[in-house]
C-alpha cells in the first residue's frame, strides 16, 4: 500500500523486551532527559519497551512523546502563526504579521498553563488517542499501522509542540487532538500524494512540485494548518512554498476600480469575492513557482498587506515579499473560495441578486487557480456563521499586536459581504468536489466549532 510504505514504514526494532525503571539517555548541552518509572505503562498491550529504546536511542526527541520526560531547554524560539483567539493555543505564542508568510512570523513567547491538563503518561495511552481519531478511518489507516509507525506520528509530534511551543507533559485535550487527529493525518496523506505524484515520473526526469489546494472558509484555522504541513515538510527534508489566495488580491488602487465600476453592489466595494483579484498574477506566480525544480533556482512570493488603509488592505511592497528557492517537493495553495465553481444563474439570485455578477466573474477562476491543483483538501463547516466569530479573533489579534483592523461593527459588515457566496456555491463544492478535482486526490475534513476535525455525517 503506497500510503503505508512511503509514509509510515516503521525502523526496524530490535527483539528483545526491556524493563524500565529508570534510564538516561545521552544528552547534548541543550537537553537532558530521565525516564519517570511512574509514567510507564505496563499493560500487556503496551507499546514493546525495547522499541522504545531502540528508537529513542537514535531519536531522543521522540522521548518527550513516548513517556513523558522531563525535559530541561536553556533556550526556546520558534515560528509561531495566526490564532490568538484559539483555544487551544491558549494565546500564549500567537502573533500575526500580514507581510511575511503569510499571517506569521518570529514572536515572544509567553507561559500559560494550560486549562483542562491531559498527561500522555505512556505510548499505550497515546496509541489509543491517535487510534479514536476521525482520520484514521477515511485515511484507510489500522490500528496495526499505526502501531507499527508509532515512531513516526512521536517523533512529528514532538516536532508541533515545540513548534506551537506547547508544554508537553501537560497537553491540553484540545491540543492533542489538533495535533494528533488533525495536522499529522493530513501531513501523512500529503506525504501519499506526494509519493503518488512523483511515481509518474520516470528516473531522471525532472519533476515538478506537487501542488495542494486547501479550500477552507475563513476563520477556521486553514493557515494554520498549512504552517504546520509546511514546518513538518522542511523538518522532513522537503521544500515548499505557502500562498494563499489573499496574496492575489488587488492592489487598493485597482479595488477601488472595482467598486467604481459595480458602484451599489456590496459584494465587490471591498476585497474577497471573485473579481477582486490579480488573476493574471495569479498564473505568473504558479507557473513559476512549478518550474522552481532545480537547486539556486529562486523566486519571490507576492504577499498582501490586510492591516494596510485601516483593514481594507493593499498589496505589501514587492520588497518585502519573501524568497523562496528550489527544488521545491510541494506547493501549499490555500484560500476561503479555492475550488468553488460557478452555479445557474437562478441559484445565485435566490441568494443574493448581487452574487449575479460574481458568479460570472467565477468562470475565469479555473484557469487560473483550479487548473494548477493536483490535489485538494476541502475543510467542511457546518454553519457559514461561524466565520464571522472566527474572524472577529482574527482582527482581535492583530490589535491587540498594535496593528490596525476592523473593529467589531466593520467584522460583521465585512463578513456580510461573503456569506451569500458560501450559501450560493459551499453545497456544491461539498456535494462534487472542488471544480476539476479528482476524487482519488481529494480530502474531505469536517470540523466542529472549535476547528477540531469530526467524523463525516
């Protein structure tokens, strides 16, 4: 099975069973690590110890996961994204920075217990967890296959929580399952697609990035998740590239354009529905970016100022879009409107008759956007409302970083603006698929208000 052999191929582990009470590992001057015999669980079921020790030998990160250790850091720092008003964050590391990659960058970081504790004291336990996932099943995973890669799912475990900088011994409930029914399934599944897309090739050709789409409405944490897929693919070797959708949008000069020529049409006074983006830039940058397959190879990404003109936005300064150099593996494209594919003329009036217009400016977004998309994750809600909350913590978070947004009143007259497109084209795109997708490469994830993953109804 491609999925199992290129994703969750297990080290070899040595035979032999080994009781733990006590034991050090090797340490380096940034870590020290001490097995708690309290923490170890010694069930008939439990993970074999003597392949935790052969994998931690060689992996001692993968400890912090496996039995809860101790673990004494002189110094910590890493990226942190968008999500001060995400529970479980616990808005102790959240920043946004509407220039760089996009919505994230370098930050302090604070200390906040966590509020309802959920210690993983042994593998079993984990083990356990990551089997009740609602993933597991529509990835066609077995209990046996995990257990069998448990190193793997430990190890990039590890791997988020120092990236969201999560006291490990001490997860919440809601971080658990973020991370282990959420971003390392889906990671896994990239990492199939990925192994699907360059089996097309033969030896020697040169083989361009794959490229994800991830179609989510806003608010619901799809930046997030495509920062942390792509952290994991650079801490798996692999190079990628994050866009979004917002990066295409017009500059404030040609929106104003826009709303000049649609002057009463509410949908196109400001940014976000079809025709208020570059399109001709659009295909600029996937073109060259799917052409990025050598090394020293180097391009810059466009990226969108949303705090620019008091939260109406405007395109950030081409000298402060980032570089990114090939050979690039993955291209992570994301956006609230990704796939969507125009509806008849008599479903969009029945919304709003002003959705007329964007739905026909939805027919040129195939060519240059869909078209691109080799694969597709689809992020499902089940009340459009939920974006105006989502997105009310989003401008929170960036006043509350000094940064100029929308107060609460221009949120909700903002968000107005896209609910008539998620009634009008959210059923079809969740009925049959974003528009040109294929169902042996698409991913359907359901969340709940909390942005958690649930089982498929």
């Amino acid at each position: 099975m491609a999925f199992l052999n290129s994703c969750l191929q297990p080290w070899p582990w040595p035979s032999s069973t080994q009781q733990l009470s006590a034991y050090k590992f090797p340490t380096s001057p940034l870590h020290k690590f001490t097995v708690v015999s309290s923490f170890v669980s010694t069930t008939s079921s439990a993970i074999n110890l003597s392949k935790f020790h052969s994998s931690c030998t060689r992996n001692p990160l993968l400890l912090v996961h496996k039995l809860s250790t101790m673990i004494n850091e002189t110094e910590k720092s890493a990226l942190v994204p968008l999500g001060r008003g995400c529970s479980w964050m616990q808005d102790n590391s959240m920043s946004y920075d509407a220039v760089t990659s996009p919505g994230l960058r370098l930050a302090p970081l604070k200390s906040v217990p966590p509020s309802t504790p959920a210690i993983v004291s042994s593998v079993q336990d984990l083990f356990d967890f990551i089997c009740s996932g609602p993933l597991i099943g529509k990835l066609g995973l077995t209990p046996g296959m995990v257990e069998s890669s448990i190193d793997k799912w430990l190890l990039h475990g590890g791997y988020l929580c120092r990236l969201f900088q999560f006291n490990e011994l001490q997860l919440t409930i809601s971080q658990k399952t973020r991370i282990y029914h959420y971003y390392i399934p889906v990671f896994f599944w990239c990492e199939d697609q990925i192994s699907k897309h360059n089996s097309m090739f033969k030896d020697g050709e040169e083989i361009p990035p794959l490229v994800i789409g991830f179609s989510a409405p806003q608010g619901c944490g799809k930046t997030t998740l495509v920062f942390a897929l792509d952290y994991l693919f650079g801490q798996s070797g692999r190079k990628s590239a994050t866009i979004s959708i917002d990066d295409f949008y017009l500059t404030a000069e040609g929106q104003a354009k826009l709303s000049e020529e649609n002057h009463g049409n509410a949908l196109l006074e400001l940014r976000g529905n079809a025709g208020s983006h570059d399109l001709q830039l659009s295909i600029e940058t996937l073109m060259a970016l799917s052409k990025l397959t050598k090394a020293g190879m180097k391009m810059k990404l466009p990226r969108y100022d949303k705090s620019a003109h008091g939260g109406k936005g405007d395109r950030a300064d081409p000298s402060t879009w980032p570089e990114i150099e090939g050979p690039l593996t993955v291209i992570l494209f994301e956006g609230w409107m990704l796939g969507f594919k125009p509806v008849p003329v008599s479903v969009v009036k029945a919304v709003d008759p002003q959705l007329e217009v964007v739905n026909k400016n939805l027919e040129a977004y195939y060519d240059a956007w869909d078209k691109f998309i080799n694969a597709w994750i689809v992020i499902k809600i089940k009340d459009p409302n939920c974006v105006y909350q989502w997105r009310l913590q989003a401008e929170t978070a960036m006043r509350a970083d000094g940064k100029s947004g929308m107060s609460d009143e221009e949120v909700m007259d903002f968000v107005s603006r896209y609910l008539p497109a998620y009634k009008a084209y959210l059923p079809t795109l969740y009925s049959e698929g974003p528009n040109g997708s294929d169902p042996k490469h698409l991913l359907l994830v359901e969340i709940d208000e909390e942005r958690n993953p649930i089982l498929s109804m």
